[in-house]
C-alpha cells in the first residue's frame, strides 16, 4: 500500500545525534512505502526566541541534512513550512476547533513553561501564545498533505494524538473532511538520552551532553569516552537502573540497525572503556560519510533548488485541503 509519511524537523538550533537516529537515518526507508513529505519547521522553530540569523543558518542546514541522509528529492516533497502559507491559513481555522484545556495538558508546554522557572499565575505574561497553540499548527501541517503515517520520537507522540482528535472531531461536525493520520514510533532510537544526564533527553533547544551532527569527530569521540555510566561494570539494557550504559547500548543498537538484544549480546564480557570505544567507532563512521555528503551539499547549494521544487509541489497539495475545509466550514470560494 502506498502512504503518505509526513516529518518534520525544527531549526531551532544544532542537529543532534537523537535527530540523526531517531529520524534522519530513517528518512531513505520512507520513500519505498510512499509518498513522503519532509519538511523543515521553521514556523514552529520561532515559538522560542531565536536569532534570526541561526534561524536561516539552521533551516540550510536541515536541508542539506535531509539531502545527505539519502532523501531524493524527486521521490520525497522537501520544503520549508514557511514557503506554503496554507499552514498558517489552515492554523487560523483550526485553532477554533482545539480547546485551551487539551493545549494546557500537553507535556512539551509543561515542561517548558517549568523550565522557564514561571510559575502558573504568571505564565500567561511571559510565554508567546505560540508555543502553547503549537499543537494545532503541527495538526495542521500533519493533515494538509492527507498524511497517513507521522514517524515521531517519543515526544511528539502527544500532538499526534491530539491531531486525532482534532480530525475526529472535525470529522464528526462537517462530515469526511480530513484524513485520519497515525504516529508510528521507532523501537530503538526512539529516545536518545543526553550523554551527561541520560535521564534527560538529548535535545537540541536544551543541548547538554549533546553530540552534534557538526562536531568534529575527534569531538564526538571524546564525547562517547566521557559518557556518564553507572555503577557496577557489566553492558546491560536497564533504563531504570543504568540508563546511561542503556543509552549508550541504544546509540550503537540505531547505528548499527540492530535491536537492543542483540547489542547487548555484542558486548557480553565487555568493560566500560572498550565498550565505549566500539560505539564511539561505530558512530563516527557512521557519521564521516553523512558529513561529508553535507558538506558536498553546503558547497554547491544544491538544496535551493531543490526547496524551490518542492514548495511548489506542497503548495499545489496543501492548498487542495485548504480549500475543502473552506467549503465545509462555510467561508466563501469565489474561484
Ligand atoms: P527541540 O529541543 O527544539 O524540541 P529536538 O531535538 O527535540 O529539538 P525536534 O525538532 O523537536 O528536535 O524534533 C525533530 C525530530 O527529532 C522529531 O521527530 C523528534 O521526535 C526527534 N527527536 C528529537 N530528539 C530526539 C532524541 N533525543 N532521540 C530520538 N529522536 C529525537
Ligand atoms: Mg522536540
């Protein structure tokens, strides 16, 4: 069966090993199952201040990321979300439809609204509306292109749900409107733990114990040597117990392709130090080659063209949508 997969990444700072293997490597695989659009989510990158300047440095960047993960982008829709405006007009309508309670429970804008040491009373002063509506700008890229399938780490989970409600309940008012989208988690690499508090998880927006898709690699060496492991010195798979040597199995497991169980049975026997040694091999020529094809991309600019290409092809999907949801809600086409 031929699905439409729709991803997106924010440039909301550095690309991080956890956007690597949770999303990026697995970006290929998406064009043998259909139709993928993959787009860089520069409207929701502006939900938290940033400098305009990193803002254009880092959209650049995730597309030439995109393009040196394998993505062709005449198998794929590569596109900014800022260059097809039906994301912001379909966000005006569907706003109306997602309620402040489903937002305020959402944990994404708990924690950042914690980690911005506001207390509840004076939330409402100090963080945009953007951040809080940010579900309902994400439902409305998810279904603007009829998506079926929205790979997603462990985080985004929560807004994919909410997007299926929004669709339920749209649905059930103004009859067959919009498709029914799924989330689809990956098992291993699903959640990347940051290397300095492997409770916590590798972000770029909070980057500690970060790698960077950019480090050098003798950097990202010394990274994965300095990783925080646990007590006792046996290579075993314990969230609860030892999440940093589970994190670290979780890092070779994604790079390697291969499940938990049997990076565990790799390493049987192993101490810490070698056992770091192998992952940090193993990532860093995993990510020599991704490096170099990007810095191939950098160079010749190939990702203009190829955001020119696919704006226009999301624009002529994205406003078919568009225009069925005006019909149903009643807001006149005069075409
Ligand atoms: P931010 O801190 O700005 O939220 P982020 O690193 O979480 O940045 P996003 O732009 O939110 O990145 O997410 C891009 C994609 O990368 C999403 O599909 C998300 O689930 C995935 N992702 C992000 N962090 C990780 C991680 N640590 N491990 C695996 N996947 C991740
Ligand atoms: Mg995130």
């Amino acid at each position: 069966m031929s699905e439409i997969i729709l991803t997106g990444i924010k440039p909301t700072g550095k690309l991080t090993l956890g956007n690597y293997l949770g999303v990026l490597k697995h970006l290929p695989e998406t064009m043998n199952r259909g139709k993928p659009y993959i787009f860089i989510a520069d409207l929701h990158a502006l939900t938290l201040p940033i400098d305009p300047e990193e803002l254009r440095q880092n959209s650049i960047d995730i597309a030439a990321f995109y393009l040196a993960a394998g993505l062709d982008p005449n198998k794929a829709t590569i596109f900014l979300q800022s260059s097809v405006p039906a994301h912001a007009e379909l966000n005006t309508i569907m706003q109306n439809y997602m309620y402040m309670g489903e937002l305020s429970r959402m944990t994404q804008f708990k924690d950042i609204s914690a980690k911005m040491g506001i207390s509840k009373n004076a939330a409402d002063a100090h963080i945009g509306l953007g951040i809080f509506a940010y579900p309902v700008l994400m439902a409305c890229d998810i279904v603007l292109y009829d998506s079926d399938i929205v790979p997603v780490g462990d985080d985004q989970t929560q807004h994919v749900e909410l997007c299926r409600d929004l669709v339920n309940r749209f649905n059930h008012r103004y009859g067959d409107i919009l498709k029914m989208p799924k989330a689809e988690k990956r098992k291993v690499g699903a959640r990347i733990m940051s290397l300095s508090d492997p409770t916590k998880k590798m972000s770029k927006s909070d980057p500690k114990g970060d790698i960077f898709l950019k480090d050098d690699l003798s950097v990202i060496r010394k990274k994965i040597m300095s990783a925080v492991t646990d007590s006792g010195n046996e290579v075993k798979y314990d969230m609860e117990n030892k999440p940093g040597v589970s994190n670290l199995l979780s890092i070779y497991a994604a790079t390697k392709g291969i499940s938990i169980e049997e990076a565990e049975a790799h390493f049987a026997g192993y101490r810490y130090g070698d056992f770091k040694k192998d992952i940090a091999d193993a990532v860093c020529e995993d990510l020599a080659a991704f490096q170099e094809r990007y810095k191939h991309i950098i160079e010749t600019k190939e990702y203009e063209k190829v955001l020119h290409q696919g704006a226009e092809q999301a624009n002529k999907v994205a406003n078919q949508t568009l225009k069925r949801v005006k019909q149903a809600v009643g807001l006149l086409d005069l075409d």
